[in-house]
C-alpha cells in the first residue's frame, strides 16, 4: 500500500524541476501537432494527455505556491514596497505604458511616410494621443503624492478628456479603413489565441482597476485607468479583427465588415461618453474648488 501511496504522489505532485520541464514541452508537443500534424494522429492524442496532465500537476501545486508568495510578501522588503506603494506601482505602469506607445507612434508614422498610408498615420495618431496623455500624468505622479494638488490633478484629468476626443478620430478613421477597405490585422492561429487570452485579460484587469482606484481620490490615477480601459477597449476591436480575418472564410467579408462596424460603432461611442464625462466632472470639481477656496 506504501508503495502504490508513493507512485501516486510521485505521479501528482512531481518535483518542481519535472513540473518546470513539463510547461515547454508539453506547449512545443500541443504547438507541433495542432500546426503541422493535425488534430487525428497519435501524436496529437499523446499530446493532450501531456498537457492535460500538466495542467492537473500545476492545479495541486497552487496552494503550495500560493503560501510561497505570501511568504514571500511578508519577508522581501521589496516585494513589500510594491504591494504597499501605489504611486510606485501606477508610475512604473505609466513609463512602460508610455515608452511603448511612444515607440509604437513613432514606428506607425515612419510606416505612413514609407508607404504613404493613412492607414498607419491613424494608428500613429491613436498611440501618439496614448503617449501624449500618460506623458503629463506621469509628471504629475513624479512629483505628486495622489490628493496633494487637487486642481492640477483635475486639470489634467479634464485635458485627458480632451485628447480622448481627438484620440477618437484616429480610431474612427481605423474603423474606417476596417470597414471599408478591408484593412485588417491576420496572424496564425496560435498567435491569434495567445493574443485573445492576452486582451480578455488586460481588459478584465482594467475595470477592476478603474474600480480599485476610485478610493485614493485621484483624478490622476483615475486619469490612467480610464486610458487604460480605452486602450483595452481598441484592442479588444483589433482582437475582433485579426479573429474574424484568421478563422474566418474569404467568403465572409460583408458579415466582417458588419460585426467590425458595430464594435467600432460602439468603441468609439464609449470613448466619447467617457471623454465628456470626464470634461463635465472636471470642470465641475474645478469650479467647486474655486468657490471653497474664495
């Protein structure tokens, strides 16, 4: 019995070496035979059951390494600082966020004048618009603590307002180009499904966040999670895209145009609200400051 209680437990809880070994080679196995073998042969089968049988090891393994990172947050003074310190966390978030952007404008407009394209000068316009409004946020939360200047925040909460607005005509003239020109995004499949799984998640992320942040009473942070949940929404638009062009059939351009025109339709219609919105609160918040203070 001691002996059969052993190969079980060397079967579900593997050394974390062997678990670690699994992860590459079960993908390359369930890559290799979902792309170039197909979904009927042996090794197909073989496949399955690696990954199945690595995703189960991985599952009983979650309480363990649930208790490692709590340990963890407890005794690293640095993991520490990070869970503590917000501002630490929405600045680190806004210089990556705005070197990316910035680094994809600027790529996006040398592909417009390269090929004279409005097509890449509006995608240069829509990061450019991210890049412009997460550079003054960031400024802002260099030198600020979250509260300590309300009426700058809420100045620049306002001027994000407003550069939605422009923002949205880049991402009209995208729309456009999808629709009617049938500009469009296409990857492989396995690209296209890593993708998926990587925008469902920056999504889920950002309307929890722009919940979350509501507490620090913060135009600014607010100001970047709205910018955030914008951006989640476009890629949730070039998802759409890039699925309906890779898995879909030539034949289907008309319900491609139709499906990208109402999310488009309904994306930008979403941005516009939240840019009014946040111009109207702005202002308001602004002009309440202003009577307290006389």
């Amino acid at each position: 019995m001691n002996i059969w209680k052993k190969i079980g437990k060397a079967i579900l809880f593997p050394h974390i070496a062997i678990m670690l070994i699994l992860v590459p080679v079960s993908l390359v196995f369930l890559v290799y035979s979902m792309v170039f073998v197909g979904t009927e042969s042996a090794i197909s089968y073989i496949s399955y059951v690696l990954a199945a049988y690595t995703l189960t090891v991985w599952c009983f393994k979650i309480p363990k390494i649930i208790r490692f990172f709590k340990a963890f947050k407890d005794e690293n003074r640095y993991a520490r600082r990070w869970l503590d310190d917000t501002r630490l966390r929405v600045n680190v978030s806004l210089y990556g966020s705005l070197l990316w952007n910035t680094a994809y404008a600027v790529f996006q407009l040398w592909l417009g004048f390269y090929h004279s394209s409005f097509w890449f000068y509006s995608l240069a316009g829509y990061y450019l618009s991210l890049a412009i409004m997460r550079f003054f946020l960031v400024r802002h939360t260099r030198l600020h603590k979250p509260g300590a200047q309300m009426r700058s925040e809420l100045i620049k909460y306002r001027a994000c307002g407003w550069v939605f607005l422009v923002m949205n005509l880049a991402l009209t003239l995208i729309v456009f180009f999808m629709v009617y020109w049938n500009r469009t995004f296409r990857h492989h499949e396995i690209t296209t499904i890593a993708m998926a799984a990587y925008t469902f998640t920056a999504f889920t992320v950002a309307i929890v966040n722009i919940v979350k942040y509501r507490q620090y009473n913060s135009p600014v942070y607010s100001a970047s999670k709205a910018i955030s949940l914008a951006a989640a929404c476009v890629s949730m638009l070039t998802l759409e895209s890039t699925m309906l062009t890779t898995f879909g059939q030539n034949e289907e351009v008309q319900f491609r145009q139709i499906m990208l025109a109402a999310t488009g339709i309904a994306v930008s219609i979403f941005i516009i609200v939240m840019a009014i919105y946040m111009i109207v609160q702005g202002t308001k918040k602004i002009k309440l400051l202003e009577e307290v203070e006389e």
